[in-house]
C-alpha cells in the first residue's frame, strides 16, 4: 500500500480509503468485519464513513455504519492504527435542528458520532454537503472549537460547489478558524465535468486533499453492467440512469480494452486512473465482499502508460461533448 499525504496537512492516508456505506445495508456486520480485516491487512488505514448510513431505509435511525466499525475497533483494538472519517449534515433526529450545518446540530452529532464510534477523536469530521440556512461563518466555528476541544483533528467538505467552497475557504483564512484541508467530489472516469470544470483547479491551488467517491461509478466500471442487461443490484437503477449513454458506453470499452493490455480487472485500471492524477489523494471504494475488495486495492500496484491515461481521457474528456 503506499500512503499519501492529506492535502497541505501531514497526516498520511492509504492511497485507497474504505468506504462504508454498505455496512448494514447491502453488508451484513459479519461481512464488514471481514472486509475490514482484509483492508487493514492489506496496508490500508483510512476508513470513510458518515453518521447518516444507513437512515434511507425504512426502520433504520441511521448510524449502523459507525456502530459496526466502532465495535471492529474495539475488537481489533487497532483504533491508534485507523484514520477514521466521518461526516455532519443529514437529518438524524426530529424537529427543525435535526438536520443542517448549525452550531446546535454539529455539537450534538459529533457527541453521537464519538459515542457509536466508541472512540475520543474523529481524524477527519467532514460536512457532507452545504447548508443554504446556515452562514458558514457558524459552521467553521463549530468546528474550529471541536478541534480546540480535541474531538476533531481535521476537517473537510463533501459535495460543495467551486464558489462555495472558495468562499469557505476565504472565510476561514479572514476569521482565523481551521479551513477544510479535505474534498470529496463525485468523481469518476464517466463523471469528470463536475469535479473537473472548477473544483480541481481550487484544490490544486489551495493544495487540498481529494478523496472522490464513487470511482466505479456504482459498479458501472467494472464490467458488470451490458447494454442489454440490466444485473441485480441495489444500485442499478441508478446507474442505468446515469451511465447508460452512447458516451458511457464508449468511456467503458476504452477502459475494457486498457484491462486487456495490463491484464487486470477493469475496476483496477479504473482506480489507478484516478491515482495517476497528482490531485487527488485517495479514491473511497465500497466492497460488499472481501473478493469484491482485491481489484480496487490492486490500483495501487500498476501504473499506467501515458498513451493508456491519453486513451482513457480522451474517451470520457467533458469538453469535447
């Protein structure tokens, strides 16, 4: 595994993060605990998480996620070993403060966040995505004394615009509170414009972290999905939705063809894609399964032509659309 520093921070993360999600959801606690093992195994030490898995289905009060990788490390007692992150914003109670980026909501969730993850300290406490009602002076205040308090050690955002982001960032540089050393953007090879119109070019210039999640695009890049047919899936309808397109298509054979050259799985090629780009720190993959893990960690074992990266951007290059 090789490690790589976040952002301008000295904090070193895994090239791959473990996304968790799926705990409680598509994962049952026994499985997750397995993955878990295999990825610390394996060399990884960042684990991503968020207080709101797994709250969209029915019966479930959210914060299954945390629970599970609170009693793993607690079991491992490997907690000294793990950067964990996770994130504030979604509704996790009743009433108007439920939800949202105010003062009165971080404060609360960080204590329940710590709680279920059995632990003192979130590494990285991230807001998920922005707050409309909430000015962000509020928010960065929040957390700027979580840090002086000991109960954070970094923050990040999720989700954010170019103009919000910079504007958080400003802020934080004229008020003298901790700035967001850390981004997470949808990012993939079939999902570029999003991240790639302005928000790479901030991260650069501010040299912050990033850590895209859904690099397989829900599964779309690994292979599994055809043009006709449809795999069974939680996630398929979505991704039908959103890759099932002429481009799509065009951005998936181009990376079936890359796979073929280098001889690894298609989820590999389109991790190391990812890695190849000097902005971006470490990709968050989900795995179901141990077996479903192995390719996404094999990204860091292979380097990629020029010519191979070229092909690949080529395909899927926004601009040309």
């Amino acid at each position: 595994m090789n490690y790589r520093k976040l952002g301008r921070t000295g904090l070193k993360v895994s090239a791959i993060c473990l996304g968790t999600m799926q705990f409680g959801w598509t994962t049952d606690e026994g499985t997750a605990l397995d993955v878990m093992d295999d990825f610390v195994d394996r060399g990884g030490n960042f684990i991503d998480t968020a207080d709101i898995y797994t709250r969209w289905i029915e019966g479930n009060p959210g914060g299954v996620s945390e629970r599970i990788i609170g009693r793993w490390m607690k079991s491992r007692k490997n907690r000294d070993r793990i950067i964990l992150a996770t994130k504030v914003r979604g509704r996790m109670w009743e009433g108007p403060n439920g939800e949202g980026l105010s003062r009165v909501h971080i404060m609360k969730a960080v204590e329940d966040s710590l709680r279920r993850l059995d632990t003192d300290v979130i590494d990285l406490y991230q807001t998920h995505w922005y707050d409309d009602d909430t000015p962000i002076d509020e928010t960065l205040r929040a957390l700027g004394d979580l840090v002086q308090q000991g109960k954070v050690r970094y923050i990040g955002a999720s989700n954010y615009p170019a103009w919000r982001f910079m504007e958080a960032l400003w802020r934080a540089d004229t008020s003298g509170t901790p700035r967001y050393d850390s981004l997470q953007p949808h990012y993939n090879l079939a999902h570029r414009a999003e991240f790639e119109r302005e928000l790479l070019d901030v991260c650069e210039e501010f040299e912050v972290g990033v850590i895209p999640y859904s690099p397989l695009a829900g599964g779309f890049l690994t292979g599994k999905y055809q043009r006709d047919r449809l795999p069974e899936s939680a996630r398929s309808q979505v991704v039908q939705k959103s890759y099932y397109s002429e481009s799509g298509w065009k951005v998936l054979d181009a990376l079936l063809e890359v796979a073929r050259e280098v001889n690894k799985k298609p989820a590999t090629v389109a991790i190391a894609w990812l890695l190849s780009q000097p902005v971006i720190t470490s990709p968050i993959i989900g795995a179901n399964t141990v077996e479903q893990l192995a390719p996404s960690l094999d990204s860091v074992n292979i380097e990629l032509s020029e010519e191979q990266v070229a092909k690949l951007n080529q395909v899927s290059n926004w601009q040309d659309e």
